[in-house]
C-alpha cells in the first residue's frame, strides 16, 4: 500500500489513537483522528494521568511520616511539633484535574503539528472504507483505505450498585469531590482498588477495601499482593477479604455496601472499582463484519487486526491487555502494518507493569503462577530490600526484588520488584528479558553503592549457577 495516497481514520484519541496517528502521519498518510472527549484519552483525562497525581500527592503525606523516623521534624512558628499533615482534597483534586487538561492539551498540540486533523465527534463504521462521523452540528461521511478503532473501556456499573456521582462513585468520578471522604468503602481490590484504596488511606481517610477474593490484588504475584496487603492493614486500613458486594445504596448522610452473606458495611462514600467494559456498541462492528467476543471486546492478532481487511483496533477495547503502554503499541504497529513499514508483533512477554501502590509493585516476563504451574525449567530467587543499604537509608522496610531465570543457560525469564518507584527500578530487567540477557551478565554490569538496583544484580548473582 502507497501510504501517500493512504487515508487513515482513528476512532478514539487515547494512547492507541494519537499514538497511531503520528506514526501514520510520519508515514505519509492522511490523517483524521474522530474523538468525543480530548486527546488523551480516559487514560490522561479521568484515569492514568489523575489517579497517579492523587497518588503522587498521598505519596508526601506519607514520605512526611518516614521523615520522623528518620529524625526530621515539623514544627509551627511557636517551636511545637506538627503531627497531622492535612490533605485539601478540593486544592488536590484541582491541581490533577489541571495538570490532566494540561496533559491534552499538550498531545493535542503535537498531533495537530504533523498535521492531523481533529474532528470533534462519534465516529461509526459503514463499511470498511466509510465512517459516518456525528457532531454535535452535523453528519458527515469520511472515506478512508484504513481504519483504526481505539475507542477504550469505560467502569463497569452494575443494577444493584449505580453511581450517582456524589456518594457512589466510580474511579471516573471522584475528582468531583471537594472534600475528603470521612469513611471511604472501596469495591475491588484490582489494580484500581488497591491504588485508589491506598491513596485516600495516605490523604487521610478512614478506608474500607472489600475483596471478594482471599487476598487484595488476586491477579498479581502472590509474594507482592502479601506485601502490599500487610502494608495496608499496618497503616489502618481495614480489609475485608472473601466478602462480595451484593448492593450499595445511598443513605441519608452516606453508603450502606450489603455483602452477600449478609453484612452490611456503612460509610460516607463508595467507590466502585469492579472492572470495566469496552466501548464497542453502536460503531457499527457487526453490520461491517468484525469479531467480536461475547463480552464485547474486538478480536485482534499480533498486528492489531481485525476480522475485516483495513480495520485495525488498539487498545482496552480489544482486551488484549489494559495497559496505556500497550494501547500505544498496538497502535503504533497497526499503522506500520497498514502502511507498510517495519514492524514486530506484540510481544507479550517483555511488556512491563506497575501497580503504583506504596510500595509499587512492578513485573515483567513470566508469573510466579505460570512457574507453579510447571512452565519449565525454572529457578528463582527473591531478595527482601530490607537488606540494601540504600534502602536503610531511606528508611525503606517493604519490598523485595524477585528473578525468574532458565535453569542452565540462565536467561532472564522475568522479574518482580516491590519498592518505591519500582516503576524505575524495572526497567533494566526489562531490558534483560527483552534482550535475552543471562543471570551473569546482568550480576557483572556496574551498579552505583549504594542504590536501590544494586539487589537487582544481586539477585541475578545469586542465580549464577555453578553446573
């Protein structure tokens, strides 16, 4: 395909859309991204950008009580000693919610250079070469040789818990507030749960995490979710584990959350993190001809592929896996297969996560489950940080750095770090996995003393074997 005489059309602005529209427009082609909400996407305007900046914020209030264990005090003007830090969620909430316009802005400015054009609007296939595009003003009909769909997810809401916006609340929702939940109930204990649950623990809210499963995190590395779960429980937060919700309702002045066994769980607030469903009704998928699961999600292959030819789709609505990261790649591929230019396949294996509790956990490469579950030959070797000197320093007791390696050739299989900025920290076993590095030359490569990394070449040197 000649990708100067190509048209491309984007349905959906976030990370899979822009993404894939400066590659198409750096290809050549012509470009028109169709969005509803602004560049960015939920992943920039109501989810990634903001929970991490609330997070971020609750990450002071907290760094201000490891302060005082290191011998650093507050004091007012009258020498006496500050003990409470205080949040002013509505001065929080406004500075998240700046910085993620802030954050728009600046990827719609640096789409609109290379020349894409930005139409304001829904956007629903026709064929696989049209794209009826509804503004608030008009209809128009866009032709193009490619499309890419990338329009998300959106919270999952359920019959017997709906969101009213001002005491139950999905994550989409509660920038809107002004003032900080006196007693808080979190709904799942997923990434979003246990990232949201912490941060209003760490700005000062009494919290209530109600899991459904043994522990907080089920999805994650078992070492990690313990972790993570016994620093919740240490800092006040109370966890109510194998107990699913039934219902919430509103009260006069709160919640009532009623669990299925019976209980009935009252606070001021509720915030809903119980999944999220795609953004694929009424584009137009099944009239074209595109797969589609049962629970709505766009199939896709490695190249981001759909069942038609010339309609691509990125993203949470393919439910490939829900990560800004991935989105992003998708897209980009999609475009240097659309037009084509070089490109690799999705590669599952070196993708890096990060759950941005306190500590993060990050991962990359195979699980401790796929491990259990027989997968090889495996060795491993978990280091507590509690044992780094660095870590001392920054009065750092959580966390632990974990590798996976082949027994034999010793290549790096995956890895596990819980620390601060563990979002960091995982990049050179990225890097690792990525580049098929072994144990011994990820243990003979300089790290500074003393640093956080040096028990990532620690752990590897412990993998070294001696057959």
């Amino acid at each position: 395909m000649n990708a100067q005489a190509t048209s491309v059309v984007i349905l959906g602005g976030g990370p899979g859309g822009y993404e894939a529209a400066l590659v198409a427009a750096h290809l050549g082609a012509r470009v028109t991204v169709v969005d509803r909400d602004g560049l960015g996407g939920a992943a920039v305007l109501t989810d990634c950008v903001p929970s991490k900046a609330l997070i971020a914020t609750a990450d002071y209030l907290s760094e201000l009580e490891v302060a005082g264990e290191l011998g650093v005090h507050l004091e007012d003007a009258e020498g006496k000693e500050v003990t409470d830090a205080v949040a002013a969620l509505g001065e929080v909430n406004a500075r998240v919610m700046a910085l993620a316009r802030a954050q728009s802005q600046d990827i719609e400015t640096r789409v609109r250079e290379v020349g894409v054009e930005i139409i304001r609007g829904t956007g629903r296939l026709v064929s696989s070469s049209e794209v009826l595009v509804t503004t608030d003003t008009t209809q128009q009909s866009v032709s193009a040789d490619v499309v890419l769909v990338a329009t998300g997810a959106t919270p999952r809401v359920m019959d017997s818990a709906r969101p009213d916006g001002e005491r139950i609340l999905t994550w989409q929702q509660i920038y809107e507030l002004e003032e900080l939940p006196e007693r808080l109930i979190v709904v799942g204990s997923g990434v979003t749960g246990a990232e949201l649950a912490q941060a209003y623990l760490g700005l000062g809210a009494e919290v209530v995490l109600v899991s459904s499963r043994d522990r907080v995190l089920p999805g994650e590395d078992p070492d990690a979710a313990t972790v993570i779960e016994e620093v919740f429980r240490k800092r006040g937060m109370e966890v109510l584990g194998r107990s699913r919700m039934a219902a919430v309702e509103r009260t006069d002045d709160g919640v009532i959350v009623r669990l299925e066994d019976g209980r009935e769980i009252t606070g001021s607030h509720a915030l809903l993190a119980v999944g999220s469903i795609p953004q694929t009704a009424d584009l137009g998928l099944a009239e074209v001809g595109v797969d589609v699961t049962p629970s709505g999600h766009i199939v896709v292959d490695r190249v981001s592929r759909t069942s038609v030819r010339g309609v691509y789709a990125a993203g949470d609505c393919t439910g490939v896996l829900p990560l800004a990261s991935v989105a992003a790649m998708q897209g980009r591929i999609a475009m240097s297969h659309a037009l084509g230019d070089a490109v690799a396949p999705l590669n599952l294996r070196v993708v890096s996560a990060n759950i941005f509790t306190d500590p993060e956990i990050a991962t990359v490469g195979i699980s401790q489950k796929e491990v259990d579950s027989g997968l090889g030959n495996v060795d491993a070797n978990i280091l507590p940080l509690s044992r780094n000197p660095r870590a001392k320093m920054l009065g750092i007791t959580e966390g632990f750095v974990k590798l996976f390696s082949e027994r034999g050739s010793g290549t790096v299989l995956g890895g596990v770090i819980v620390a601060p900025r563990a979002s960091e920290l995982i990049f050179p076993v990225t890097l690792a996995v990525a580049h098929r590095l072994n144990v011994d030359q990820v243990a003979n490569t300089f790290t500074v003393y003393p640093s956080l990394s040096g028990s990532i070449a620690e752990a590897a040197r412990r993998l070294h074997s001696t057959d």
